[in-house]
C-alpha cells in the first residue's frame, strides 16, 4: 500500500471514489469544489484500490477515512501538531497515540434527503448580516466555549457572504442563531446555537427548520453534524426529519 496527493495525477481516481457516497465524504468534495486553494488530499492505494483518504484544509483541519492499515499511513505523513480532526471511530486508538487532544467527541453526522422534512417553526428566524457577526460569535463562545471559544467576530463576518446565517432576536439581542453554505450538491449545517436562558423553547427545532427551507431550494441533501451526548439537539434535529447516519471520533488539540 503506498500513499499518493491527489495532485499528481490522480483525480480522476478520486472523484470516481468519493462519489459513491456524498455524506460520508461531504467535506472531500466541498473543499476539493469551493476550497481547493486551501485543500490538500492524499490517498493510500494497493493495488489500484482506494483504501483510504485524507483531506487537510488550511493546514489544520484534516478529515480521515479508510481502514485501519489506511489510517495508519496516513497519520504517519501528517505534520500538523494543531489540528480539528475527525476519523473513523474504530481508528480513535491510533489517533490518540499521535495526538493529545483538548476535546474529544463522538460526532454523529445526520442527514436528510428532499421530501422527508418536518418543517417545524415555533418563531421565524430572520436573516442576519455582517452587522450582526459581534453578537453571532459572542452567542457561539457561550453556548459551546469548547468548540467555539476561539470564534471572532471577523471569522463569521468573512462567511456571510457565502454563508445563509439567521437568528432570533428577543429584546433586542440575538438568542439563536443558525449556519449554512448552500451547495447544489448537498448542504451542511455547521452552526445551531441558542443562548442558555432561551433553550427549551423552540428556537433551535425553528433555526433548523428554516435552514432546511432554504437548502432544499437549490439542493437534494441536508446534512448536520452533532455531539452523540448532546440528547436535546439530537432531538430538535430529529423532529426536522434528521436520521444518523455515521459517527466520527472528532478531536481538537
């Protein structure tokens, strides 16, 4: 088994590979699509079969998949000491031994397809906008200072033009919020958030609901990832219509 980039010639390998399943390999293809400046991937390949892939956007974010000879190969020519990276769970023994992360979750990756929505809208979010970014990321460092405690202002204000972002506003203030880019070939949800004294109240089930209004406007596929303990967002994503459909080891170092 050897491993190859993508870049030296192997494209058409890869696309003909990562096409047979858009959820799992979601991120290949949107970075590879809309990030390709960025974005870096390598295969491990025996015998002209696809064993195993990793992506590693912007020098840190890195996305695994492949057998466990795979990931082998793969984590032995990642440099990077910093970095958020989801893997195969039965992999997570061979990533803790390179890594010591500062979070570690199960990350379950649900989807939908056009037709089994439950749209459900308790209040109607509105649309956001750059204005609003000050609020969006303080919301975000609160509501989850583990994964978004580094999240700036600037950060959210450099995705509003690609992004769809809305929020619920009482008083005021911004008390919801969610995120999506919209894609033709697929759409992911990357932020849900609610301030801890508006929760219990509809607000995430009337974001989500919203978001997957508009994804099914120009796509066929939602997909929303979520922390496997997290038991009320996986249940205001299921009262949408989410199903899961594969968990990840997700670290962060």
């Amino acid at each position: 088994m050897r491993v190859v980039s993508v870049a030296e010639g192997y494209e058409k390998t890869f696309w003909d590979f990562v096409d047979r399943d858009l959820l799992d390999y979601f991120f290949f293809i949107f970075d590879m699509r809309l990030n390709r400046e960025k974005t870096k991937v390598f295969m491990t390949i025996d015998d002209g079969e696809v064993r195993g892939l990793m992506l590693v956007y912007a020098d840190y974010v890195v996305q695994l998949r492949g057998d466990r000879e795979a990931v082998r190969l793969l984590l032995d020519g990642l440099s990077s000491e910093k970095v958020e990276l989801q893997s195969p769970l039965d992999c997570e023994d061979l990533v803790l031994a390179k890594f010591k992360p500062k979070v570690r979750e199960e990350m379950v990756l649900m989807s939908m397809r056009k037709g089994e929505e439950s749209i459900q809208m308790i209040v109607v979010p509105e649309r956001l906008s750059a204005e609003d970014a000050e609020q969006v990321a303080d919301l975000m460092r609160r509501a989850d200072p583990r994964w978004w405690g580094e999240v700036t202002a600037e950060r959210i204000k450099s995705r509003v033009g690609d992004a769809f972002l809305l929020g619920i506003r009482q008083d005021g203030r911004i008390v919801s919020v969610g995120m999506a880019r919209l894609t033709g070939f697929g759409s992911n949800i990357n932020v849900i958030a609610t301030d801890e004294r508006w929760r219990n109240r509809g607000y995430a089930t009337s974001a989500v609901s919203a978001l997957v209004k508009e994804i099914f406007k120009t796509s066929e596929t939602a997909l929303i990832h979520v922390i496997k303990d997290n038991a009320p967002a996986v249940r205001a994503y299921s009262k949408v219509g989410f199903k899961p459909y594969k968990t990840y080891l997700s670290i962060r170092t």
